[in-house]
C-alpha cells in the first residue's frame, strides 16, 4: 500500500536520493527544503509531481507554520524521517542566540514530530537521522550560554538527537515507532563535502538505510534503538545516552527550548 512520507532536507544529498527512492516505489513524498528554487528542482528529479514545503528549520516558529502546512494538507503521514541537518554553517547563531546546529539537528525534529504527532498512526513511523559522530551534550551550549566548534556542537546534537528518539519511543509504548539511524560516515553529500572537504562514499549507501528504516520490517519492532549503518546492525548509542541523569538534563532543555513541558 502507498504510504505518505516526508522528507525533511530533501532538496539534495542523501534526503533527495532517498525521496527519489520511495517515489519509485509508488509512495507520496513530500519534500522539504529552505529554497523555492532547490525544491522545484527537487520535484523534478523525483518525479510524479511531488508536493514540496518550504521552510528555514532555524527558524522554530517556520516549524510550527510548517507542520499546520502539513496537517492543512494531510490527515495522515505514514512516515516522517528527520533528514535535514548542518554541520558548518557561516551564521552558527539564531537571533535567539542559539547555537544553529543544536536547533536544525536537534530541537527542529523535537518540535516538528510534536506537531505532526497527531497524523502519525501507531503503525508509522518517526526515522531520525543520528551520526557516528556523538559527544557528551554540553546543555548550557544547547541553551545558548558558551560557543562550540562545528564539529563539538554537530556531535553533541546528534546524540541528543539520539536521546531524543529514546525519549519519544518510551513516551509512546504503542507506537508509532521511532528509530534514530546512523545513515554512513562520510557518505557523498555537501555536508560531508563543505565540512571534510572530501568526496564522500556513495549516497545509495544512506539512502537504501533510510528507506529500509522507513519501510522494512526489521524496524517494526525497533521503537527506541539505534542503527548504525557502518557497522550494517543496531548497536547501543555513546554510553551518556544510558546515563540517566544526562539524559534528563537534555530532555529537560529540549522541553524547555522548544516550549514542551509535558512528559
């Protein structure tokens, strides 16, 4: 049965290639971007007319205004899968005064799979997009108070986006079912590019990952794992995402940062 799935950061990269995939497969994509013009050219490399919306995810408020666009639109969503991410960034500060990669990486997916909840049947899915790259979260920086470097600060996010999906899965036992992936290290998107300065490893290896994640059965029953897709298995996340009290100072944040105080 065709299932309807939003990509979030599907206008290039592994979030494109995967949305190319699903498409072939007979699902409605919707696509998320930041640009009119990317996600136009987007459409028309998936194909099939693809609905797109636009919106800046550093931008919490475009999150909210997003996901209302998307319930206007649609009474159900199969599948929403977190693609969209930075690492190096010229403006690595919000008007906020929030530290760019925490909010796109972290705090945008919170709050975006808060607001489309409703339109996620127990069946679906939630797919989060992790890293190989986890570090210790340094929750005054989630706050805003201290700066990171580009690499400390996406580590950090990453697994608190980690943290997150465990967080979301115990909170809703019956489904739907939320999984954060590892999708491939150093894999060939501009992220990889601008931030490593190499060419990267083949997208398919990302892409084929995300849609097994979204789609497979061997992630039916995996509400609040990890998938590593380097080493090919689900495997445990940094050690801090099991260290209690670390992990209800990020979610202590993530609630607060996001207006979300309810457990």
């Amino acid at each position: 049965m065709a299932k309807t799935i939003l990509i979030t950061g599907a206008t290039d990269g592994i979030g494109l290639l995967t949305a190319k995939m699903l498409a072939e497969r007979g699902h409605a994509v919707l696509l998320h971007g930041r640009s009119a013009e990317k996600l136009e050219a987007a459409a028309r490399e998936v194909g099939g007319d693809p609905e797109t919306f636009r919106a800046d995810l550093s931008d919490l408020g475009a999150v909210v205004s997003l996901a209302a666009e998307i319930r206007a639109r649609h009474d159900r969503l199969d599948v929403l899968v977190n693609n969209a991410g930075v690492l190096k960034t010229p403006h690595p500060r919000t008007p906020e005064g929030l530290d760019v990669r925490f909010v796109v990486n972290t705090l945008a997916p919170w709050l975006l799979t808060r607001e489309l909840l409703p339109t996620i049947p127990n069946d679906g899915r939630v797919v989060n997009l992790s890293s190989a790259a986890q570090a210790p979260v340094d929750v005054e920086a989630m706050r805003g108070c201290g700066a990171l470097g580009d690499m400390a600060a996406y580590a950090q996010s990453k697994l608190a986006i980690t943290i997150q999906t465990q967080a979301q899965a115990r909170a809703h036992p019956d489904g739907p079912v939320f999984v954060a992936v590892n999708p491939g290290s150093l894999l060939a998107s501009k992220m990889v590019k601008e931030g490593f300065g190499v060419a990267g490893n083949d997208l398919a290896v990302g892409a084929n990952i995300l849609v097994r994640a979204a789609l497979g059965d061997e992630f039916a029953e995996a509400s609040g794992r990890y998938f590593d897709n380097d080493a090919g298995r689900f495997a445990p996340p940094h050690p801090a995402a099991s260290e209690d009290g670390h992990v209800a100072a990020v979610m202590d944040a993530i609630r607060e940062l996001t207006g979300d105080v309810a457990d």
